[in-house]
C-alpha cells in the first residue's frame, strides 16, 4: 500500500526538509513500512508530500491513525 500525506510549510525550507527526513528516520524501523521519501509538490512553493510503502493497509491505520 502507498500512502501519500500533502502538507503545507510556511517554516524554513531546510528546517522542514529535516524534520520531514528525521520522520522517515523515525518510521523506517517501524513494523510494516517498506520505505517513503519527502517531495516537493506540484502546486505551490510550500506544498510537500511525504509519500510512504506499507506492506499492509492495516499497518499503516494501526501505526499513523491516531495522528
């Protein structure tokens, strides 16, 4: 399963970027997460998505839902 979060930074763009790489640091021994990246999207300067890999849809709401 591939999960895809759109979020919006109006911080620091180096700040953001670290603390988008130090989640992914954070969920990369996590039960089920295959891998994920941080991207800039399409649509504004501010807009990022952080698309991560599950092995299973159920992981995914058992390990993020309650965010």
């Amino acid at each position: 399963m591939i999960a895809v979060k759109y979020f919006r930074s109006s911080e620091d763009l180096e700040s953001f970027k670290q603390q988008g790489r130090e989640a992914l640091a954070a969920l990369a021994d996590v039960l089920g997460v295959m891998g994920g990246r941080l991207g800039l999207a399409t649509e504004a300067a501010t807009a990022w998505v952080v698309v991560t890999d599950w092995a299973l849809g159920g992981l995914y709401w058992w390990v993020l839902g309650w965010y």
